[in-house]
C-alpha cells in the first residue's frame, strides 16, 4: 500500500520553501513534473507525518530532471514518537455546528483532507469549550493543537488548554497547561504541560460570541499509577462508639 498517496492530507514540512509553487504537498501529489524546493541554507530538510504507526519496508525517492545532483548526500530518516494517547479517548463539546463532531478532533486527521468533514467546531456562544476523556489518568507532558487550515484561523486565539480529574463546570476548572496566543492557518502548535496529571484535557476559549473549531487534538504523556493517585488524599477515619 502507496502510503504516500493514502495520507495525501497528513502534516507536511519543510523548513523554508523556495516559494508558493515549491511547498512541501507537491512531492506527495503523484505528479513527476513537480517538485518541492527548499531555499539556499544549512541542513534543508522535509517530513511528512504518516499519522499512525506503520513498520516501512521501502521509500522511494523521485528525483528532479533539472539540478539532479542536488539530491545526492541526502539521509532518509524514519522515526517513532510517543502514542497519541487522544485515539483511544473520548471527545464531547458544549455545541456542535452541523457535520461538525467532537470527535472529528481526534481521528488522527489533522483536517487537509475533506476540511468540512474532518474537524470540529461548536456553534458561536459564551464559553466554548471541547473536552477529551482519556479514559484513565495520565501524566500528560505535551498537548498538540492543529488549526484550520482555510478561514476563520483567529477563531482558536485565546484558548485554553486545562487538564485534570475534576468534571466541575464540564472540566473547565482543572488546572491551566497553557494559553494559545494563535496558531497560524493549517499549523500544528506543541503545548508543554510538565507532567500534570489528569483524565480530562479540556480547550475553552472565555468570553462571548466565541467559536472554537478544532482540527486535531494530540496527546502525549505517561500513566500514572494509583499509588501515586491518592498519595496526597486526606483519609478521615471513622470512630463508632
């Protein structure tokens, strides 16, 4: 199975492009006349992102038919980061604009495909807020938040990202991991949470008239064992007399 063709609509970087016919998509496109570019600099590099795990028995590199020795020197490198703890949870919001569900937000597509299908969104309201049940407690260290990618990107300015045990107020009270200034169109943003520990990780944006539209959700983090749980609660025992 052509993976390259299959996820046509996963996260693609490369460092700095040469300009707007030269971005990073065009060497996923299945087309041999087209070509990604980086600019003149120290260690150009390119990634895409497979979105789930896969054991990779080949890669196949096309080359240019003009400056073809530009390739040569180049390291193919596979790698493996931590699992998404999101894909095993479960999302709610306080709304949902039509088609546009909970869970579209952690599908393990960050929304380059079928944009109008594949990310959420809550209708416009006070206190928006999308909330991730991972089922069990975890110490979460990074949150990944991916923004659409075509208009209305300023939508997700001012959110916050809490994480906690605590379902007051659906979740909003848990404590703060951070505060999303902006994220630029399409963009995936790393949230560092310095191992809070918590079930619920909840995205809020305060205030009226607010819209929060998400097109991926990630998670990473470590599980948290009981012992360490309750090792801060207060037993009250109990006399009869």
């Amino acid at each position: 199975m052509n993976l390259r063709m299959q996820h046509y609509g996963a996260k693609l970087v490369s460092y700095q492009f040469y300009n707007l016919a030269s971005g990073p998509k065009l060497a996923l496109d299945g087309l041999i006349y087209t070509w990604t570019h980086t600019k003149k600099e120290t260690n150009p590099w390119w990634r895409v992102d497979l979105l789930k795990v896969y054991r990779v028995i080949r890669v196949t590199i096309t080359n240019r038919p003009s400056h073809a020795l530009r390739i040569n020197g180049a390291v193919i490198r596979i790698v493996f980061v931590d699992r998404n703890l999101a894909v095993d949870g479960a999302a709610t919001q306080s709304s949902t604009f039509p088609g546009w569900f909970a869970e579209k937000a952690i599908d393990s597509n960050r929304g380059f495909q079928q944009l109008n299908t594949r990310c959420s969104s809550t209708l416009t309201e006070t206190n928006p807020w999308w909330r991730l049940d991972l089922r069990k407690v975890y110490r979460i260290s990074e949150v990944v938040v991916t923004n659409r990618e075509y208009g209305c990107t300023e939508l997700i300015n001012r959110a916050e990202i809490r994480i906690g045990n605590s379902l007051e107020n659906n979740g909003n009270k848990n404590p703060i991991c951070a505060v999303i200034p902006a994220i630029p169109a399409g963009e995936s943003y790393r949230y560092l949470c310095n191992g809070i520990d918590g079930r619920y990780v909840n995205l809020i944006i305060p205030g009226d008239m607010k819209t929060l539209a998400l097109c991926e959700v990630e998670v990473y983090g470590e599980g948290v064992t009981m012992s360490h749980i309750f090792v801060n609660k207060t037993v009250r025992s109990t006399n009869t007399f």
